[in-house]
C-alpha cells in the first residue's frame, strides 16, 4: 500500500511540476492567437486509450485545445463502449492525455451522483447518490460523506471538471430532464445554496473546479434541449437565480455551464446559451460573475437543429461564453474542431468578434488552470 501511494503521490507531483511550467507566457510575450482560440475549445471523442490515430490527439498537438469531457456512454452508437472503463484506465487515460498537451487541460465529467453519473459501480468505482435524494435527506453531513468520497476519486483519477452541482430548482418536478431525473436538490433556492456549497467546498479541497448549472434555470421546463428547443418563457421565474447569487458571494470558485433554453422575456431571439443579455448582462454584470462560463453542448438539438454551426459560435463567444464544449455524443463530428477554429478566425478576420474578447476568455482559462495546478 505504501508503495502505490508513493507512486501515486510521485505521478501527481510530475504532472503538477509540468503543467506549472506552461501556465505562465514569458515574460514580455504572448501566446499566439491559435492557441488562445484552442483554450476555448472542449471536446469529446471515442476511445478508451489514448491512441495516435484518434483525431484527439491531433486537436491536442495542432489546434491547442483546452479540455476535453468523458463519459461511458456512446450515444450515436447506443453502447456503453466510450471512454470509460474502469479506474485504473480511467487514471492511465488522463495521464496519457495531459503528457501530450504543452498546456494543461480540463478534463472534465458529469459525475452528479444518482441517475446522472459517469463513473458506476458496476465498472468499480464509488457508490453515488442524486442530488434529489440529498435533498429530501437534507443532512448536511450526509451530503459532506459522498460529496466528499466523489472528490477525493475524481482527483486520485486526474479529473479537474466536474460538471455538477445543479443548481436548478425543481420547480415542475415532471421536468423530463431534470425533475424526473432526480437532478434538483429542491425547488427550495436556500436549500439548494446550502447543499452546492457543501460540493463545491468538497471540490476545492481535491482541486476540481464545481461547475453550477444550467444557468438561468432549467428546471421549470417541460421539454429535454437534448431533443429539442426547450421554452421556459411561462414558467421560468427570477427565483431561480438565487443559488447563483447566493454563491456568487460565497467566496467559493466555481464556474458556470449556460441552459439550452429560450425565455422570451429574457431574451425575444435566441436561446441562453446565445444571448448576450442572459450571460453578460445578468451573470456577469447584475450577478458579478468573473469565473469561466461554459456552453452546454453545442451539438445538442436545441441549439444544432436551430442554428449553423457558425452562428451558434458567433453568437455564443460575443454572448460571454468563454468554454464552447462539443461533446461528440450527440452527434459524432471528428472535425468539429479544426472547423470551430476556422470559423473563430475568420470571425476575427471579419471584425464580427474582436482579439479583445478572445482575449477575455483566455484570461479567465488560465487564471482557473493556475488555481489548479499551481504549487501552493
């Protein structure tokens, strides 16, 4: 046992000295814009290794990409043969992939706990529970016991993301992917607040940036944005954004995943995720928030059925969105990436989206990676 936790500790230690070295520009430089545009990108991809012919590896190497997301499930193939299959390939997985990046990387997984969880029991990892059922319980120590336990293994694994906790309220419990899914701690904002903090408190100790969502509230939907646009314009109410502002002042870290979902009072033309009044003007200028926000999945229905390719990222980026995640797992695309550069820098080309705002992202990127990696 001594020896594994030498090895261990001595791994951990190796990857934080390396990534160290390649968070900071030199003195008086400037990374290029292609790798500023890379930091802005989060990908999925098939497969369990890290093999030289998985485009992944080229979007590392030669686009500069930011993070990349996981999960056990492929869905365009309906079988659970994706990326995740035990710990120890789990662990060797994100090693291999972080040694090939010059820059660190999100790694990033839904792990909620309950009906939501990419890392089961069956393929031998921790017992979880949804946040539903924490709710109901409403032990804060009992939330502190597994929130804790599912830090402590996304860490020893190599994740840094994890793309919970929800924060959306359970206002119409028939929410097909929310309410029904036990997702939502309650339809009770100060209950909600309590038990995120406890997360995201948890999380900072194992060095994994929480990411609340899905912002500005999903839960009151009658629809799934996976399938299709979901309107929230006669149920959504400004309760919802209470857990964001309660967190907000908290003094916790966390970043912020956008909703797929369109509310005419907000916004009278686009979804959230690319509404510049929903992400700039409520999150970052009412709400303060300065941490990085990422896109849902932007292959999902609800924004790749209505939208180009091209608009959805333009529209995005200027909305305030600093992370555009393209899982590959609603649609598999192995190009997305090299074709989500060119449209990034033709758009800059044009002057429809300025160095400035690239700029923006870039800053929010790296100050986040530099909390996480860095040697205190």
């Amino acid at each position: 046992m001594k020896s594994a936790f030498l090895c261990t500790l001595i791994t951990i230690t190796i990857c934080i000295s390396a990534c160290n070295r390649n968070l900071n520009s030199a003195p008086g430089s400037e990374p290029p814009i292609d790798e500023k545009i890379g930091q802005m990108l989060m990908v999925g991809f098939n497969g369990f290794e890290a093999a030289d012919t998985s485009h992944v590896i080229r979007d590392i190497r030669e686009y500069h990409i930011g993070g990349i997301i996981l999960f056990d499930y492929d869905v365009p193939t309906r079988t659970p043969r994706r990326n995740i299959e035990s710990p120890d390939q789990v662990k060797k997985l994100i090693s291999d992939l972080q040694s090939i990046s010059e820059r660190p990387l999100f790694i990033a997984v839904d792990q909620e706990g309950g009906r939501v969880a990419r890392l089961k029991t069956d393929r031998g990892f921790l017992p979880h529970v949804s946040a539903q059922y924490l709710g109901n319980l409403n032990n804060p120590d009992s939330t502190r016991h597994y929130v804790s336990a599912m830090a402590g293994q996304l860490q020893e694994l190599g994740f840094n993301v994890n793309f919970a906790p929800v924060v959306d309220l359970n206002t119409n419990p028939q929410n097909p992917v929310i309410g029904q899914l036990d997702r939502s701690f309650s339809s009770d904002p100060d209950l909600v607040t309590e038990h995120a903090s406890i997360y995201l408190e948890e999380f900072q100790k194992n060095n994994i940036l929480g990411v609340l969502k899905h912002f500005p509230g999903h839960g009151s939907a009658w629809n799934d944005s996976h399938v299709g646009m979901a309107d929230v314009s006669d149920t959504w109410d400004d309760i919802e954004l209470q857990p964001y502002n309660n967190l907000a002042s908290s003094g916790l870290p966390f970043a912020v995943m956008t909703a797929h979902v369109f509310n005419e009072h907000l916004d009278a033309d686009l979804p959230a995720t690319l509404s510049s009044h929903v992400q700039t003007e409520i999150l970052r200028e009412q709400l303060e928030f300065d941490g990085v926000l990422f896109s849902d999945d932007m292959q999902m229905d609800a924004i790749r059925s209505f939208y180009g390719l091209e608009f959805a990222i333009e529209k995005a980026i200027l909305a305030g969105v600093d992370v555009l995640v393209f899982a590959n797992n609603s649609v598999y695309w192995p190009e997305i990436v090299p074709q989500a550069v060119t449209i990034i820098k033709e758009l800059l080309e044009d002057g429809v989206i300025t160095e400035e705002r690239i700029d923006e992202s870039y800053r929010r990127i790296m100050a986040e990676k530099r909390r996480l990696f860095t040697v205190n």
